[in-house]
C-alpha cells in the first residue's frame, strides 16, 4: 500500500480485464490510465478465430491436429498459420493471409460479444481524468 495525498493509504488492485486501478477505502476511485487488450478482454474472439481456423482449414483439405490447436491457445494467430503452412506445404505468408480473410469475413457476419462484466469495468472507468486506449502487441522480431 502506497500513502496517497490526504486520506487512507491507497491501494492497487486488478480486476477482470487486465485493468489495474488504485483506490482508497473511503475515498473516490482514481485511475488515471487503462490500457485494455481487445482479444478475450474486450471481446471473446476466441470462437471467432476458432472458426476461422477450421473453415480456412478445409478449404485446404487439412484438419486442425487437436493438440496443435490447444497448444495455439492465446499464441499469435502467425504462430499458428506458420504452423499451418509448414504442414500444407504453403508460403507462411499465403496461410497467414488466407486465414485473416476468413477471420475478418466472419467477424462481419457477426460481431464478437463484449466480455462478462466489461460494460460496468468501463462505466467505472469512465471520468475525464482517465485516459484508456487499446493496447497492441508488438509486432515480432525479425
């Protein structure tokens, strides 16, 4: 617990989402930055990529090994079209943007749904002082 200014020490917390916030007991909230990872934080992708995985999958005439699959969980979707390339005897770059065509097509079709709880984590965060964008990964070493 750090001493904030005036009042009861203040406390940091992180809550559902990957937001981290500090409070004090009987005092306002006081956040002053968010930063939020839209996949499986804001919206549960997760479905959408799995479908994505499969139809582009079929389209080439391969199936997803299941251990493979479970192994890609929460990994960048690259990972996996390199993964997908190498057992299709494709150029890494084709399977990736196959796959990606696929995934986009698909979310609009039908948009992903926001996660449990995250409209009320927002209100909560919503106040002129706190500054929230999404946060990116950063893109891989080459």
């Amino acid at each position: 617990m750090a001493k904030g200014a005036g009042g009861p020490p203040s406390r940091t917390a992180v809550i559902p989402f990957g937001i981290t916030w500090s409070w004090r007991p009987a005092g306002p909230f006081e956040a002053r930055a968010v930063a939020f990872d839209l996949d499986g934080v804001v919206v549960d992708s997760e479905p959408t990529h799995e479908r994505a995985n499969v139809e582009y999958l079929a389209g080439l005439g391969v199936t997803l090994d299941p251990e493979l699959a479970a192994a890609m969980l929460g990994r960048r979707v690259r990972d996996l079209t390199d993964a997908i390339a190498e057992q299709a005897g494709i150029p890494p770059e084709e399977a990736f943007a196959g796959r990606e065509a696929v995934f986009w097509r698909l979310l609009e079709r039908q948009p992903p749904r926001p996660m449990p709880g995250l409209r009320p984590a927002l209100a909560r965060l919503a106040a002129p002082h706190v500054h929230s964008r999404p946060a990116r990964a950063p893109p891989p070493a080459r």
